[in-house]
C-alpha cells in the first residue's frame, strides 16, 4: 500500500484553497449544478412512482458532490466520459441538456438516445459522454481504449471513467487498469464508492481498507477522497487530470459518499439500518457545501433560494417539454442498428 | 394440501432449492444479492435464513467467479446452484461457461464431471431496454456439453431444476422475467421433469406450434382464439433445448403438416433455424404442406419505449395472424 496517498490536509485549509483555485463564479455554479441534480432526480423518482416513465432507475441523491466536483475538474463536454448506471448527475453535470435528458426518460424520439435507451442508457455523444452503461463495469474495459486514441491522435484530451464500489471487484477492472498503467495512457478511473453495490456492502465484498489502496497493484497514484465535499473531489481529478495530460498515465480515485434512495425501483432496503441513511443524510453535500460558500461570502440565503427556485422550474419546464415530445414511429423500429 | 395447490413459478423455484437443499448437503447456492435481497427477482427469499451464510452465499458482482467457483466446486464434489442475476450478464461467465465447464468431461477422457446448475432469467417486457432484456439461450445451445433448460410454467420449472441439479452436467436454466408470477398447479412433494422430453401443451390436427418459455402462453391463448375460427393448434414446448427431443415434435409434424416455431430471442442464428432444420431433414418433410416458418424476435437490441418494445418480439395478435395464414395456406 506504500504507493497510495491518502489526503491529510485539513478540509478547511483545503476548501479555501480550492475556492481560491476555482474561483467564485465556478465554484456558485458548482452548487447550482448539484441543487439541479437533486432537483431532477426528486421528479424522476415522482414519475416513476407515477408510472410515466418505464423501467427502472438508479437515483444519485446524496451523491451529488461527487458527480459535480469530477466534471468540474476536467474539461467538461470536451474530454471524454464513461458513465455508469447511476449517471443522471454526472450527465447533467457533463453539461447535457435536462429537456433531452427528460425526454429519454419518457421514451419520446427526440430523447438523447431516441427512446431506444431510457434512464440507464444516456449518451450525449456530441459532448463526448459515451454514454452510461447497464452493465457493471461495462465501461471501465472502454477506456484503454479511449486513452489510446488520445495518444495516437495527440490531443490533450482525457478519458474520466466513472464506476461503482461494486464494479471494482469485476474482472475488467484489473484488465484495464493494468492496460491503462503500462500504456502511461489519459484516465481517470472514479470510482464513487457508495458503500453498497445493491445489497453488498463495501465491508463484504472487499477485504482491503480502501479501494484506492488497489491503484499500488499497478504502480499507479490511487487517493481516497470524501465524496461528499465537490471541493475535495475536484482537488483530487484535478491533479489527476495534469498527470494525465502530462502523459504520465492513469490514477485511481474513490470517493466516498452514499446512496440515500434504495438501490432502483425494487429495494426493500433490508441490508441497512434506517439510523445508517439518516447518519448520512446528516451529511448531505448541499448544504454543507452552500455552507462553506456562505462561510466565504460568496452566497446568501437569497442566492440560495434563487437557485433552488430555479432548478425546479428548469425540470418542470423539462417535463412538459418531454410530455408535449413525439413518441418514436414504430416503423422506424428496425432502424440504427447497423451504420 | 389439496391436490390442486397452485404455486407461482418464483414459489415453485424455490420450493424445488428448498426441498433438494434439505436433503443434499452437497447443494448449495451462489450469486449476486440472494441473501438478504432474496436476489433481484425473489427466487431466493428466506433460504439465507434457513439454511444459513454458508449454504447461501453473495457474490461481490463477478460473473466469471461466479461461473468458475460453480465449475471448481462441481469438480470436487458438490452441487451448486448458480444465479447471474439477469442473463444478459452471462456473456461476462461465457469463458468459463463455454471453454471450460463443457470441455472438461470431454476433453479429460471422460473421467470427470461437472454437475452444476445456473439459473438465469431472459427476456423482456420490463422496460429494462437492450442490456438486461435479452433472451440469448441460442449461445448456449452452440456449445456441445453444456444443457439448456427453459421452463414455461411453475410445474415445469420446479421439476426441471430438480432433475438439473441432479444431473452430471453443466445446465443452462433460463428463466423469464415475466413468468415469475405466472402460476400453475405443483404437486409438494420433490419430483423431476425429465430433461430432453418436449411437451405436447396443446393438442391440434391443423398446425404445430414449437414454442419456448413465455411463447408458450402467448400461443395458447392464441390457439384458443383461432379455435373459435375453427383452426386447431397442437402445440409443443421443448423445454429442454439441448439435447433436444426432436420426436415429439417431428412426429406431431408428421400429423399436422405444418410447422411454426416460435421465441423472443432475435430470429438470425436462432433457436428456431435449429428445429426448422430437424424438421426439414426428417421423416416430416414427405408431410409438409407449407414452408416452416418462424415468428421470432426482430433483429434488433430491446429498445427501451414501450411500444417499441411491445413491437420487438412476438405478441399474441402476431401469433394468430400468422398461425392462421399458415393454417388457411395463406403464405
Ligand atoms: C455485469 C452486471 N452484473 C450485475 C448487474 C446488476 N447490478 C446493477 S447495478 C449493481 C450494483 C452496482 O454496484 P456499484 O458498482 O457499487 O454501483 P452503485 O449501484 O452502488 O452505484 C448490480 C449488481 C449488472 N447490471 N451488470
Ligand atoms: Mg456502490
């Protein structure tokens, strides 16, 4: 484990430092985009319970922080992304368009992925999202793949591959990292670790502290950072992001944080006790991040409320727009399988 | 309890784990989330607490572990029960699946066994869209030494796991999604449906339709329907699809003279081009009075909209129209 760093500055030194970094602007919209998230998982979660919408769905709620402090920190629409399953908020983080994203979620044709994905599924190709995968660990063989490119075409861009706790003991994964170490190529694996994959806690399925002390297998830096501080998540990628456009390969992150809704639309939730979710919910990443921003007057309650306000007229704005959305020709079934 | 006593196809499952669970100390179960999750779709429920963490036991999400600790532990003794929690995720157990679990018996000279079970749920109808909507029992099927089972109702899949666990080979047992509610009578006590030994569900003088799994219901409602018209359906569920018992159905063939197969899986490289072909080479050819035909899948992924979706495989006005040209000679 020598190889892995683990972060021992303190949260306040490290907040002001990274406010500093990123300034006031970047750092109020960083705090909009999570309040929009929330905003837009909260009615997802109300459709479904309507039966608007069909399927299942993975909810991010709680885990906010994670999916915006990691955008954030790369080039967002520009450098690549592997999304997984729960990806609603890294899409729109992504900077993906909430009407579009609504309206995959209904099924309608002109949805990101014309109706054909749904909610597991959504790709914004023309933001270099590649798309959220249903399959676990689908995405992290994917992103050799997108790092080699990279190198070859000598772009400075990177690849930011997105995955679960649980996704971490698939095969693939060691396959890739390996791929990723001996090839110096430009990934970031985020591993946002939110204590359970469905019913597995982190403490049954690993038998090691952290799931960055792995990154010391391929002689990679791997951190461990609290996943519920955007500041501390984008500190993390962004060094990250410069080794890796610097050619110096890939590094491991996780970020610890926790998923307050069951795990899709079935869960009983029979494996954690209730006062577990509430201790979480205790650490909500908004408000405790609106409150470093107030603490250094970058934010007021009335700025605050005008941001919430806000993201709840973006989604129901989004909903009709998805609502008054064309359904798919079913004579246009048999198209895009084929170039 | 009564003779009738209805069970779901979930309830049947599990009676059949209970029941061979107690009696065989060499059974024992492994997968994703089957303990206190009771697996994602319930067929686990209360085993974790009967018998135990040791005898029921979660897997972190490692499909090929899962596969091979199967392998490993029916080499050595045991038999386990496997559950990958949607079948589309066997693609990532294949390896162990199609390279090793079905070779060793062979290739080591016949002096070993395999004898495992892994349960699997296909097909589509939640909305779960193209990667956990799959019915891909015809990969299996392609590999010589591994079964492949696909019950159709609760009766069947409570015999047929039973019989499966007590087999010496690697089995394949392909559930469905939808059918997991879908009830039918099961007697209480443990008993096996024979592997290899297709099912006359329905009999009929006008038309043989070879169906699996959830295709079965929707062709016998259909039968019903098209025998208000006066056309009589004879309908055959193979149920075990390798190694197939191709006589019962050459042989109903050979007394309606036309043939219609159906299943969800996509049609190219399908189930169905394999009894299409037994069919033609066999003794049923003399008799054919209408090409074979088949109502599968379309050749796409499971889109994820609802009427997309509805349209993708075959529904039971799909049967009826076809089942009712084929039988007026309409093709
Ligand atoms: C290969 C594969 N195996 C199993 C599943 C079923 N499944 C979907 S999400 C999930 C849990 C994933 O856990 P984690 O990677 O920690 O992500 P989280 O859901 O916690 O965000 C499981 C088992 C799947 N989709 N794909
Ligand atoms: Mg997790």
């Amino acid at each position: 484990m020598s190889k892995t760093k683990t972060k021992t500055r303190k949260t306040e030194d490290l907040s002001q430092a990274m406010l500093k970094q990123i300034g006031e602007s970047t750092a109020r919209e960083m705090l909009n985009m999570m309040i929009l998230i929330r905003a837009f998982e909260e009615k997802a979660d109300e459709l479904y319970i309507l039966g608007l919408t069909h399927g299942t769905m993975h909810l991010s709620i709680g885990q906010e922080a994670s999916a915006v402090g990691a955008s954030y920190a790369v080039r967002r629409g520009e450098d690549y992304l592997l999304n997984h399953h729960r990806g609603h908020g890294h899409a729109l983080s992504w900077g993906s368009e909430i009407n579009l994203m609504m309206a995959e979620f209904l099924g309608k044709e002109n949805g990101y992925c014309r109706g054909r994905g749904g909610s597991m599924h959504i790709a914004d190709i023309e933001r270099n999202n590649l798309g959220a995968n249903g399959i676990v660990a689908g995405g992290i063989p994917i992103a050799p793949g997108v790092g080699v490119s990279i190198q070859l075409r000598k772009t400075d861009q990177l690849c930011l591959c997105l995955f679960g706790d649980g996704a971490a003991n698939e095969g693939a994964f060691h396959e890739s990292l390996n791929l990723a170490s001996i090839w110096d190529l430009p990934v970031i694996y985020f591993c946002e670790n939110n204590q359970y994959g469905m019913s597995m806690s982190v403490d049954r399925a690993f038998n090691i502290e952290r799931i960055s002390d792995r990154a010391c297998a391929y002689n990679i830096p791997g951190e461990t950072v609290d996943g519920n501080d955007p500041l501390a998540v984008y500190d993390a990628v962004f060094r990250a992001a410069e080794r890796a456009r610097a050619g110096k390969g890939p590094t491991l992150i996780e970020a610890l944080t926790y998923r307050w809704k069951g795990h899709s639309k079935s869960d009983p939730q029979s494996y954690r006790t209730r006062d577990e979710v509430k201790e979480w919910q205790r650490k909500d990443p908004i408000p405790r991040f609106a409150a470093v921003l107030e603490g250094a007057g970058m934010l007021d309650e009335d700025m605050l409320k005008a941001m919430r306000d806000e993201a709840e007229q973006k989604v129901d704005q989004a909903l009709a727009f998805a609502e008054a959305s064309p359904e798919p020709d079913i004579a246009t079934i048999m198209e895009g399988v084929y170039a | 309890m009564p003779e009738n006593r209805e069970l779901t196809y979930v309830e049947a499952l599990r009676e059949g784990l209970r029941q061979v669970m107690e009696k065989d100390e060499s059974v024992f179960l492994l997968g994703e989330d089957i303990g206190v999750y009771n697996g994602a779709f319930g067929v686990t429920a209360g085993l974790l607490e009967e018998f135990g963490e040791e005898r029921v036991r979660d897997t972190p999400i490692s499909e090929a572990a899962i596969a091979g600790a199967c392998l490993g532990a029916s080499l050595t003794g045991m038999r386990p029960v496997g559950e990958i929690m949607f079948m589309d995720f066997v693609a990532l157990s294949l390896e162990q699946l199609a390279l090793q679990a079905a070779k060793v018996r062979f290739m080591f000279g016949g002096k070993t066994k395999a004898p495992f079970v892994l349960r699997m749920p296909a097909g589509s109808g939640t909305g779960a869209a193209a990667q956990h909507s799959q019915s891909l029992e015809n990969w299996l099927v392609h590999v010589p030494g591994l079964k492949v089972v696909m019950p159709s109702n609760a009766y069947d899949a409570k015999g047929l796991l039973i019989a499966s666990i007590y087999d010496d080979n690697p089995v394949i047992f392909v559930e469905h999604k939808l059918l997991y509610g879908t009830k039918s009578h099961v007697p209480e006590e443990s008993y096996e449906v024979p592997l290899s030994q297709s099912r006359v569900v329905r009999e009929g003088s006008d038309l043989t339709i070879i169906a699996t799994s959830l295709m079965v219901h929707r062709s016998l409602e259909a039968a019903v329907q098209l025998s208000e018209e006066g056309i009589e359906i004879e309908i055959i569920d193979p149920r075990t699809l390798n190694p197939l018992d191709d006589e019962t159905i050459i042989k109903s063939v050979v007394k309606t003279s036309k043939a219609l197969i159906i299943h969800e899986a996509v049609g190219t490289g399908g189930y169905g081009g394999e009894i299409a072909a037994r069919i033609a080479s066999s003794e049923a050819f003399d008799y054919l009075e209408a090409p074979i035909r088949r109502l599968t899948g379309l050749d796409i992924p499971i889109p994820y909209n609802r009427t997309l979706e509805y349209h993708a495989v075959p529904q039971v006005e799909n049967i009826v129209v076809e089942a009712r040209k084929l039988s007026r000679g309409e093709y």
